[in-house]
C-alpha cells in the first residue's frame, strides 16, 4: 500500500503493543481464576500463550487485508488453545479432553480467545486505519506546503527580476545626463558605478539576502549619487551590527532609497539628507527598518509607482500578510518610509565569513 505508515520491515508489535496484550492477559487470568477458581498462573500460562499467538500473527499478517487478520486470529483461537491442553495434559490430553470437564473448559477457553481476540484485532485495526489517515494528512500537508513554498519563491524571484533593471536603467540614466552635461564626475560616477555592480552582481538574485548586504548596496549607491551632487546629498545609516544577519528582500531596502533620491532630493534645488536605520523589539521580535529623506515630500513627488507596490508585496511574501509599507509626511518638508515586520531570531541567516 502507498504510503503505508507500517512497512514491512516494521511489521512486528512494539514494545508498547506487546505490554498492552499483557495487561489484557493478565485481567482475564485474574477474571478466569475468579470465575472458576482455578489457580492463576496456569490460566495465565494459556492466556499469556494465546495471546503472544494473537499478537504476532496480527502484525504479521498482510495490512492491505484486515478481513484476512481478523479470519487468521479466528482460526487460531481454537489451535491455539488446544496447543494448550496438549502442554498442559501431555501425554493424558485425549482422555482429558474426552471428560465434560476438559471439553468444557476447552469450549470456555476457545469463546474467550475468540471473544477477546476479535475484539483487541478490531480496535488495533481502528487504531491505525486512524494513523494511516493522520500520516495521510501529514503527508498532504507536507506537498502543500513545499508547493507553497516553490510558488513563494517563484513570486519573489518574479519580483526581484522586476526591480534589478529598473535599479540599472536608472542609474546609467544619471550617468548619461553626467556625460551630456560635459561633468567632469561622469568618469568618477561610472568608475563607482563599475565597483558596484562588480561588488552587487553576485547578489542582485541571492534568494537569501540579509539586511547587512542590503546596507552594503545601499551605502555604494548613495556614495554614487553623492558624487552626483557633492553639494546636494548627505545621509547617514544607522543599524545596529546584530540586525546583519536579518533575512530582508533582496533590493527593496535599495528601491526606497532609490525612490528617496529620485523623488526627494533631486526635485529639490538646495537637496537633502537620507537617513537609513533599522531597529528589533527583541520581545516582540517586531521590527522597523526605514529610509527618510528630508526632500520634495509625498505632496511634491512622483504618485507612488511599482516600485513601492513591489516592495509591499515582497514584505508580505517574506514576512506574512501582516508585514506593510507605511508612508509619512516629514515635518517641514520629507518622506519617512518605514517596513514594519516580525523576525524571530530563527529569521536571522548564518553569519557571511
């Protein structure tokens, strides 16, 4: 049988198994003895046998059948319990059994052993037809939740390619109005830009991005755009060294800085400042990671495009439908945006030799 939560190997009863048949042995012995006021332990001795008898042919027998097990524990009952008269009477077991006495405690001890037996077969097959049903479950549940996570990771690699090239364009973008400009940053700028995409290429499609690396390409980025505008753009990072390791999108921390530059700072004529921070409710495990610049402000800027929209839903695939993308309005003039989400420290990934 597929999927069989006892295979073959394994057919063979536990200890557990094997203590429970010991138990119901010894409370009929105890209930024989009672009834006929017969000594215990040879009552025992036939019970403890028949029921070793029953307990292994149980587990041995074929699981694809249970009609099969409860017809082999029925023909062994009366076998079984003559087995017992023969060791008990040897060699006197004809005679004995020839006498009302002897035939009628051999009916008595065949009814029990039928009696009792089918009904522990019955309630052990209840038992693991309901294993087999949970394994069954389990099983379901473990495909669905590795299709979930194939289609999660589809989804984010899905977004991510949709956030490189817009990074790129935009940034050769710069260079180009540099160059048709005649300034003499242009050949520093592409030097920057020719560092950092030798230092990022091997990250734009790492599925396993962390804060800290985010932080690295967002520094490189600024100090690109500060060359720009030597006169124009300041900023400042500040996460703490243990939010490194933090599991984060790779390129969203980067699109709002981005967006921060494009639609803050440069429509401004006396530019700006960009400050970057992180910081964890270690009780909570709540977590606020925000870029705020203090140019155009929402009111001025571009309406919010596919950048901000793609950064929502790569926080919601990563951190569950709670995580968000919060936009304010910074007094007197800029834009806070903030990403609020939940990491426990098992989030966190290994640390980078």
């Amino acid at each position: 049988m597929p999927n069989d939560p006892f295979p073959p190997a394994n057919r063979l009863p536990t200890l557990r198994q094997a203590a429970f048949a010991l138990f119901i042995a010894l409370q009929l012995s105890w209930g024989l003895k009672a009834l006929f006021s017969t000594a215990f332990l040879p009552v025992f001795a036939r019970i403890g046998f028949i029921g070793a008898v029953f307990l292994f042919t149980f587990y041995a027998t074929s699981r694809r059948h249970p009609a099969l097990r409860l017809l082999a524990i029925a023909l062994l009952a009366p076998v079984a319990s003559f087995i017992t008269f023969v060791v008990a009477e040897w060699p006197n077991v004809g005679k004995y059994l020839d006498k009302v006495e002897g035939a009628g405690a051999f009916v008595v001890l065949t009814l029990v052993s039928w009696i009792c037996g089918l009904a522990s077969a019955s309630i052990a097959l209840r038992f693991e037809r309901k294993a087999r049903e949970r394994a069954e479950r389990a099983r379901v549940a473990s495909e669905k939740d590795a299709l979930e996570r194939s289609l999660l990771d589809a989804r984010l690699r899905l977004l991510q390619a949709q956030i490189e090239p817009h990074f790129l364009f935009n940034t050769l973008a710069n260079i180009q109005a540099l160059v048709e400009a005649g300034s003499p940053n242009a050949a520093p700028v592409l030097r920057h830009l020719i560092n950092y995409l030798r230092a990022a290429g091997p990250h734009l499609a790492d599925a396993d991005a962390t804060l800290g690396r985010e932080l690295q390409l967002v520094e490189a980025y600024l100090s690109l755009m500060r060359m720009r505008m030597p006169d124009r753009l300041a900023y400042t990072l500040s996460v703490a060294p243990e939010l490194a390791d933090l599991r984060f999108p790779a390129m969203a921390l980067l699109t709002l800085v981005e967006n921060a530059v494009r639609h803050g700072i440069d429509p401004t004529t006396d530019g700006g400042r960009i400050d970057v921070g992180a910081v964890r409710d270690r009780a909570t495990g709540a977590v606020n990671v925000w870029v705020q610049d203090t140019g155009a402000g929402m009111s001025e800027s571009a309406a919010p495009g596919a950048g901000l929209a793609n950064v929502r839903t790569r926080l919601r695939a990563t951190f569950g439908e709670a995580a968000r993308l919060d936009l304010h309005e910074v007094a007197p003039h800029g834009l806070r945006a903030e990403c609020h989400f939940t990491a426990r420290e098992t989030e966190c990934s290994p640390s980078l030799p």
